[in-house]
C-alpha cells in the first residue's frame, strides 16, 4: 500500500504543478468544452482559486510535496510517517469536499484538472484510513486526551469525588446498554495486535491492560469496559454480605501527588446481589470477581469468621453461573474494621487450607499489600506457593503516609483512608520484580499501582508482570487512557524488537 501512496502524491503533485505553471502563464488549460459545465477558465480566475495571493495550486504543489515526503516515509515502516499522513489526508479530503462544494454549488462550473486533485486526496484518505486504524486510535486518544485534562477533568474535579465517581460509573452503564455505542466505541478504541494478545491460566487475554477491582464495586461496567479499550477487568471487591461504606470521606483527590484518597472498606451490594445484576449479561472480556471478608461498622468478624465468610463467598459464585474467568482474593485493604489480619503467614496459610478444600473452577490470583519490606513479602509468598493460586496482584493501596510521592499538605486534609496512583509506583515495581526473582515459573503477576502511561505499564511488565491494572491514572488522563497504553505498548515492543509482549516480561530481570 505504501507504493499506492506515493504514485497517488505523485499525481497529485504534477496535477498540481500544471495547474500552477498554466496560472503564471496566464494559459486557460483545455477543457472548457468538454462537457456540461465544464469551464476551467472560470474557475481558474474566480476569486475563489488564489488565498492571500498565493494561487491553490501552488498551495496544492505544496501539499502534495509534503504528502509525498509522508508517503515515502510509509514505504521505509517510519512511525511518524503513518501518523502525518493520517492527517494530511484528512486535511486534503475535507479540503477537496470544500473546493467541489465551491465549483458545483457557488462558481457553478468544473474544472476537470481541480476535479481530478480531488478524486486523488479522495482515494488517498479512504486508502490511508482503511490501512492505518491503528494510528486513527492513536490520534484519538491523543486528542481525547487532551480534551479531558484541560477541559473536562478541570470541570469534575470542581465537584465531590464521590458524586463524580456515582454519576461516571451510571453514565458508563447507560452506555453499556446500547448496542449501536459499544459498536462504535469498539471500532474506535479496541486496539487488534497480535504481539499483546497472551494465553495465562486458560484465560485469552487480547490486550495486558486491565481494570482494577476498587472501582467498578457494583458490577455496573461489564458491558462498555470492553468497548472503550480494556483487556479484561475485575468486579469488586465485593463481600459475602452487604456493606454501605467506610464514614464519609470514602474517596478524595490529591492532584499534585496524581494520587487519590480511598476509604471506601469494601462497600458494596454483597454475593448475591452482584449475581442478580451480572446473570443477564455476557462479557466480551474476561472479567474477574475480587473477593473479600465482609466488613462492618458495628459487628466485626473474628478471624476464625472470616475465614468462613470468604469461604462461603467464594462458594456463591461458584454456584451462579456467572461466565467469571478468574478471581482475585483481596487480603490487604487497609481500610477495614476489626483486627482480622492475613499477613502472618500462619493465618495466611489457614486461610488458603481452606480456600484449596473449595476446588474452585476458576484460577484465583492474590492481592498483595505494598507496604511490607521484602522479608515480609516472601514469607507471604512463600506460603502462597504451597496452596491453589496461581498468581498475584501486586498490589494494593500505598499505607505511608510520609511516602516521598506524596505531598504532605494535601495528604494532612485525610486524616483517614489510604492512597492509589503514583505514591504506589515505586513499591509495586519494586515486589513485582522480587516476585518474578524468585517465583517466575510458579505464579503469574499482575502489576497494579501508579499506571499512567504505556511507559509505566512497560516498567512493570519488564520487570515481570504479564499483566497490568489501573484505576487512578484513568482519573487523572481519561477514559481513553488503557487504548492509549496498548497503542503505546505495540510502540515499545517494536522500539526494543520485541515480538511478543510475552517476550518483554521479566527482560530486565537478570
């Protein structure tokens, strides 16, 4: 296709070159009388042929040159190339519907040698769109991006984080309903590459990048997730029963630390009635259920109970039918009542005993806490990997508050919860590559905590995650954020000579 782009700029420069030659000139070219309408001279001097002075078709010239020079760039595999062309085609084909407009509709005569430049930036734009989608994406994540950090976010973040997280996740439910969205969300956001598309655990995963469980806790999202760009998600956490919510605040924004405050202690409908909700649905992504102990402002669990109550959780969703693909225990919200703790690796170990006796269908991965020092960590590990899981999720929210991340002012305004986003990055890295030292061939990894970018989604696959997950970075960057990361991941694994995203994990890992 390449070789079709530069013969059709090609033409396009010599159409445009005649044109300008028979302007200087002062030569009427030859087609006055050859058909209805037909009258180059009239069009040629009309006042709409030359801007500020300069005659279009020198304009014309020009374009078609710097098309050319993009063209050529396709033909050697040049990224930037692609991405130009994409807009300069785009440029010559609303220009050309502009200027067919102005012959048929104003000037009401045709110039076949005008007629001709735009057929040829016609074909160009359907060609190069048809060719690029990928680079289509790209743009429009970039522009969404754009659009949302300086014009939308600034808005949303005038209001109550609670409210706008409440009306975001209705908005994206209502959308989810609608075919004729999902539709179109797919044929724009969903990013189609081989080299990310992995197997892990029986599980096809078209794309690493994932929602983390925390946000869509009531189950609401499952049908437009998929749409708008992630690889899978997980619902949740959700509990054995029912829980409103932690005192308010559950949730605040800390924009100078791209860090949110959350405190939300597992809030949502409970087993059940997460089950009524998803039975109707079907799920065009794998999506996981994270799952954990039943929390209570007034009656806390002991831990014997506990055990029990994630047990019979499990079991409820073992018997509903749901099409889950995996489930995640959740064994480190810090944001919980009650002295219940997983962490000593005895009662972690009595817990996955029982957890084992289910022989659940579905792989379960664990979700680890940050803040332990790496001998803590490995003796969690260690006891993980006599038991059923198959990997990790490393990990959950950052506890220290003295986190050099995190700025000490805006932190002093929550005097409860615990921190997402960037204040998580560097101890998420750090134990996914301690993990992948000393457990690669026994556990899968997946990489939660501070994703902002393709560049910090590649950081910790490089260090051993195969999979990612996000929440706040898509908070402060915008919903087109996981498309964007895939599209940057497909740049990356190129840029280092990558064939696969299965080859990058752990490459920097010696």
């Amino acid at each position: 296709m390449p070789i079709v782009f530069i013969i059709l700029s090609l033409a396009g420069v010599i159409d445009a070159s005649y044109l300008t030659w028979e302007h200087y000139a002062q030569i009427i070219p030859p087609c006055s009388t050859v058909w209805w309408l037909s009258d180059c001279g009239k069009v040629l001097t009309s006042s709409y042929s030359i801007i500020y002075g300069i005659p279009l078709a020198a304009i014309g010239v020009f374009f078609y040159t710097i098309e050319l020079i993009f063209a050529i760039g396709t033909f050697f595999k040049k990224r930037w190339a692609r991405r130009l062309l994409i807009v300069t085609s785009l440029g010559g084909f609303v220009s050309s519907v502009i200027f067919v407009y102005l012959m048929l509709g104003v000037i009401r005569a045709i110039c076949w040698y005008c007629m001709g430049s735009a057929l040829i930036s016609t074909i160009m734009f359907f060609l190069v769109w048809k060719t690029y989608p990928r680079d289509i994406t790209w743009w429009l994540t970039v522009k969404l991006g754009i659009l949302y950090r300086h014009i939308l976010k600034p808005i949303l973040f005038l209001f109550d984080p609670e409210i706008i997280h409440e009306s975001m996740v209705s908005f994206g439910q209502r959308l989810g309903t609608c075919s004729f969205v999902r539709k179109v969300s797919s044929l724009l956001f969903i990013v189609k590459d081989k080299r990310l598309s992995q197997i892990i655990a029986g599980i096809s995963f078209s794309s690493p990048v994932g929602l983390a469980a925390g946000f869509d806790y009531e189950a609401r999202l499952t049908q437009i997730l998929g749409p708008i760009g992630f690889g899978f998600q997980s619902v949740g956490t959700i509990t054995n029963n029912p829980y409103e919510g932690n005192v308010k605040p559950m949730l605040g924004r800390l924009p100078h630390s791209k860090s949110l405050m959350v405190n939300k202690g597992f809030k949502n409908f409970g087993a059940s009635e997460t089950i009524k909700r998803l039975k109707k649905e079907t799920f065009t992504i794998p999506v996981g259920v994270s799952v954990g102990r039943t929390n209570s402002r007034t009656s806390t669990l002991s831990q014997s109970q506990s055990v029990a109550d994630i047990c019979e959780a499990f079991i409820t969703f073992e018997k509903s039918g749901v099409p889950f693909s995996y489930y995640e225990l959740n064994i480190s919200c810090p944001n919980l009542h009650g002295s219940v703790n997983f962490y000593k690796p005895s009662l972690l170990d009595e817990l996955l005993t029982q957890i084992d006796k289910l022989k659940l269908t579905k792989p379960v991965f664990v979700k680890m806490p940050i803040e332990k020092p790496d001998k803590d960590f490995r003796a969690m590990l260690q006891v993980i990997n006599k038991h059923s899981p198959v990997g990790i999720i490393v990990g959950n929210l950052q506890k220290n508050r003295k986190n050099p991340v995190l700025d000490p002012k805006e932190v002093a305004k929550f005097p409860v919860g615990f921190f997402s986003g960037k204040p998580t990055l560097d101890d998420s890295n750090r134990l996914i590559e301690l993990t992948y030292r000393k457990f690669s061939k026994r556990f899968v990894i997946i990489g939660c905590g501070g994703i902002f970018s393709g560049a910090d989604a590649f950081e910790k696959i490089k260090r051993g995650a195969s999979l990612v997950q996000l929440i706040t970075g898509m908070i402060y960057e915008g919903p087109q954020l996981p498309s964007r990361i895939a599209l940057d991941l497909i740049d990356i694994l190129e840029d280092h000579e990558f064939s696969s995203i299965q080859e990058a994990v752990g490459s920097d890992v010696t």
